[in-house]
C-alpha cells in the first residue's frame, strides 16, 4: 500500500472519529510542528495550539467529499500549520520581517511546493507502472531498480542476447513514458 493510500485510510479514520487515527496523525507529526514553531518565535504552547487548530482544520476537510489529498498527510499537516502559525505571529505583531526569517520561510515553501510535485509525479510513474504490463515491468524494475546487467537480464527473460534485451528495455521505456505523460497531461 502507498503512502498516500494509507494517508486516505488515516483521514477515513479521523473523519469517522478513530481514536486510533488520531493519535498516528499526533505522532507521526506533532515532533515536526514543535520544533518548526520553536524555531520561528514561538513556545510550547504555541505549539500546542496551532497543531490543535490544524488538526480542527483537517478533521472538518476529511469529513467533506470533496476535499482530496493530493500531497503526503505530513506535508498538508505542515503546510496548515505553518499558515496558521504565520498568519498568529502576523497577528501578535512578532514577525518582523526579519530577513534571514523570511529567507527560510520562502526556502520552506519552495520546498514543499516541490515537494508536493514530486510526491505527484511518483503517484503518477506509479499508476504508470501498475498499468504497463508484463513482461516491461519486470523488466524496467530489474534494470532500474535491482540494477541489473543487461547480459542477466537477457538470460533472465528469455533474450538471445543482451542487445535484444536492451532494445525491449527501450520498447518498454517508451511505452512507460507515453502511459506516465499522458496521465500528466489529464492531471490525474
């Protein structure tokens, strides 16, 4: 199961009011929301209460049919704490503009934007490589992944010799590709 699909399960579970999924959001996230507003002027209580607000906010969006989780559970639960926490400081006058600040908060959301692509795209080569078939997708894994030489794949699947091998590999990669862009270009 993916990342994202447990995610989904996790939101199911705080939509319905599972303890159990409430308490894997707290510990697979509190950690990283305290130190972020430790780190950005803000004190154990803050922490607290903004991680509550957060929660508060992803309860009532997973109870929505229309709210989709299209990132990782702990980017989102991170995205709307800081957004939360920025908009307090605002508020409370005690983000100066602090340059060096506002430099790391912009590295920040650079980095999730992203991030969130890159989580996208791995769903999308994922989906891509659930519907590609056999034997391409045993055949991209052994190359790519268990970093095969294309003289034991060729003997592992049947081919005369490694340059037919490495011709499928190339069929195989380019059936690939034209799956994984032509989900990119749908947007799903």
């Amino acid at each position: 199961m993916s990342t994202l699909e447990e995610d989904k399960l996790i939101l199911q579970g705080l939509a319905a009011n599972d303890k159990q999924a409430i308490e894997s959001i707290y510990r697979s996230n509190y950690a990283m929301i305290q130190a972020f507003i430790l780190n950005n002027n803000g004190t154990y209580d803050d922490a607290r209460d903004i991680f509550q607000e957060a929660m508060i906010v992803l309860f009532d969006k997973a109870r929505t049919e229309q709210f989709e989780l299209s990132s990782q559970l702990k980017t989102y639960v991170y995205s709307v704490c800081r957004r939360l926490w920025l908009k307090r400081l605002n508020q409370m006058h005690r983000f100066n503009g602090n340059l060096e600040h506002a430099e790391n908060t912009v590295v920040v959301d650079e980095d999730m934007e992203q991030h969130e692509k890159r989580n996208a795209d791995f769903t999308l080569m994922e989906n891509a490589m659930s519907k590609i078939g056999e034997p391409c997708k045993s055949l991209l894994d052994a190359y790519y992944i268990q970093k095969k030489h294309m003289q034991e794949i060729a003997a592992e699947f049947g081919y005369t010799n490694a340059d037919n091998a490495k011709t499928q590999k190339y069929k195989c990669l380019m059936r690939l590709k034209k799956l994984f862009f032509a989900q990119y270009k749908n947007g799903s």
